[in-house]
C-alpha cells in the first residue's frame, strides 16, 4: 500500500503499479468543513492519470488521503451530525467524480493537537461516529469501498480513541511506525524501528536517560523505545484483528548533526535538532557512495543506520534489507500488509525499497 504525492519528474504511467496492491493519492484538502482540492483543476488531472494506471494493474485500489501532518479543521467538522454529514456528503461526490475505491482518513490527531491543529475532548466520540457514517456511506455504492485510517505508532494516540469501535468501521489502520524518534528530538535514534527494543538494551545512553524522564513525567506511556512489533502487539492486545493492521516503512531517513563518535552515534545527543528528512534516493546517490558513511546494523530494532565520523554525522532510515523484514513480519505475523511513506521518495533505479518489499511478498 503505497502513500503517493504527485511530482513533475515521476508521473503516474512511471509508477511501477503491477508491485502494489493499494495506491493512495495525498493528500485532498478540507476546506470549508468539505473534501475538495483547492487547486481541482490541476490536482483533479494528476488524481485522474493515476485512476488510468487501473488499465496496467486491473486489481489495484487506488484511494484518496485527505489531511495529513498539519492539516486543520478536522475537529471541527467532526462536531456535529450536521457538520460530519456535510463531509460524508462531500466525500461521496468526490469519490463519484474521480472513481475511486476508497477514502483514508489522516487525522492528525483526534483529541491531540499535531502541529498545532485544533483539538478537543470530543473528537474521540466524534471520529467513532466520523467513521461510522462513513462506512454507511461508502456501503452504499454497488462495487465495494475501502475506508481506512493513519494512526499513530505509539501507545497514547490510542487513548484519545476508540480503538475497537472505530475497527468496526475501518476496512484497515494504517499505523505510522515512523518518525519513532522525531524531528524534535535532539537524541539519535531509530525513526523506524521493527525489532522490539528494551530499555535495558539502551543502558547508559544519553538516549536512555531521555526516555526515563519522559516516562517519569507521563509524556511516554512507555519507558522502552517505539517500534512497529511494539504497537501490533499492543493494538492486537486491545482486540484489533491483526488481519486490520497495516505498518508503515519509511521510504526516508532522518539526519542529525553535531554526533558523538560513541556506539556510533546511535541513542547520542547530539549537537542540536536534527538536519531534516532525507529522501531514500538521496541517501543512495549522496550516502551510501560516500566512504565516509559507514553503515551499521542493529540487532535488537531490526533496523540500519549510518554514521560519519567525519562530519559528525548520524542516519536512521529504512533500507532494502529492512524493509524486507518488515515485510516478511507482516506476512509470518499475519497482519493485513505493509505500506509506506511515500512511493515518490524511492530511488527510481533497480534495486528499491518497492523492488525488496514486493520480492519478499512473492517468496
């Protein structure tokens, strides 16, 4: 299941579509408490050529995300009866006019501000009925529909809703387990961990102590690190059917600057925020060419990373191998797939991160 955001150098009839199973097109935009595009005339034709790849691929589903990180408005419009019906509404002829098999909801998040976005104690019973009034809507169109959401990878999102009514509804979650160690933290880590990683593993690292004190003061309801087995074995201990849940790979790294040369600058702190997201082709053209990075391989988070001496310099990413692992997981644990952000942040030489995912599923 590939997150796809249109760009001019990777059009639609480029997409290697046989490989998927699921495209969602992100995002559409709410205005006005409606799913609508605010540049229709433009994002419409990009939606309507990737509708076309069909004719390449018969089997695959190609839906609609709308909002994102960011994105506001939500909980006002999940209010009401009358506000949400006027969404659902929208929703239906959106998805009429562009054809579409299907809607994901990227809340983010119900009950939790998230880059600032307006949030209430009400949205938890609000998005419950969001999404059973989509799902209503959705049945009534005669060839099936798919309505799924983006949820995050850590436990206390899971708080703010109801988890296993809002399963009722959704075909699958779409769990973010990225961004485990985000573009706030000055500490290193793994940003897409899949390996279930004690907080005995991390002993005296300056990440370790950070994560004490989260826990300590009740802004992590967990003392061990975030990873992808983590937040399946929690959902599927809440009474989630692990057929509903999807994890995410991350088809992007995240860079830290100012980093000890200790345990190769993995669980450090470093010189200040991190430099920013990378995408994976770049970190194949400009890293993994550079003698000056060495990759590394952790064990226990079943993930990769890289470290430059040199510069000082920390990766967490996702690669060929671990997404693989995470694929087989998916398949040996019997959860519904994998999907990943996003498909236009892959290299587009042999050798991807679609290309190591879609031969592990065929083994």
């Amino acid at each position: 299941m590939a997150y796809y955001v249109p760009e001019r150098d990777y059009k639609p009839e480029q997409i290697p579509v046989e490989q998927l199973t699921h495209i969602i097109y992100s995002f559409a935009n709410l205005v006005d408490g409606e799913m609508t595009f605010r540049k229709p005339e433009e994002a419409g034709a990009k939606l309507a050529a990737l509708v076309k790849q069909k004719e390449r691929n018969p089997d695959l589903k190609v839906m609609i995300a709308i909002g994102g990180w960011g994105a506001d408005g939500f909980s006002d419009m999940a209010l009401t009866e009358e506000s949400r019906a006027k969404f659902i509404a929208s929703s239906k002829a959106f998805i009429e006019t562009y054809q579409l098999d299907g809607m994901d909801m990227d809340w983010e998040y119900p009950g939790i501000s998230g880059a600032g976005t307006k949030a209430r104690p009400e949205d938890t019973q609000n998005f419950t009925a969001l999404m059973k009034g989509l799902r209503e809507m959705l049945d009534t169109f005669e060839s099936p529909k798919l309505l799924t959401f983006a949820s995050a990878g850590w436990k206390r999102y899971y708080d703010f809703i109801e988890t296993t009514e809002v399963m009722k509804y959704a075909d699958y979650t779409n769990v973010m387990t990225y961004d485990q160690v985000s573009g706030v933290s000055i500490y290193t880590g793994h940003h897409t961990p899949l390996g279930d990683v004690k907080s005995a593993d991390i002993a005296g690292t300056p990440f370790k102590a950070h994560m004490d004190s989260l826990y300590q003061n009740g802004d992590n309801l967990d003392p061990d690190p975030r990873s992808a087995q983590k937040i399946v074995d929690f959902l599927i201990e809440k009474g989630v059917d692990p057929k509903q849940i999807v994890i995410g790979g991350a088809f992007y790294g995240r860079v830290w600057k100012g980093v000890p040369p200790t345990n190769n600058g993995l669980y450090q702190l470093s010189g200040g925020l991190h430099v920013g997201w990378m995408a994976y082709h770049a970190i194949r053209e400009k890293y993994e060419t550079d003698s000056n990075f060495v990759r590394f391989w952790d064990d226990k988070a079943q993930a990769p990373y890289m470290y430059n001496a040199k510069d000082s310099l920390m990766l967490s990413y996702d690669d060929t191998v671990s997404v693989a692992l995470k694929t087989r997981y998916a398949m040996e644990k019997g959860i519904g797939g994998i999907m990943f952000w996003e498909l236009g942040n892959d290299t587009k030489q042999e050798g991807s991160l679609l290309d190591a995912i879609y031969k592990e599923a065929q083994k």
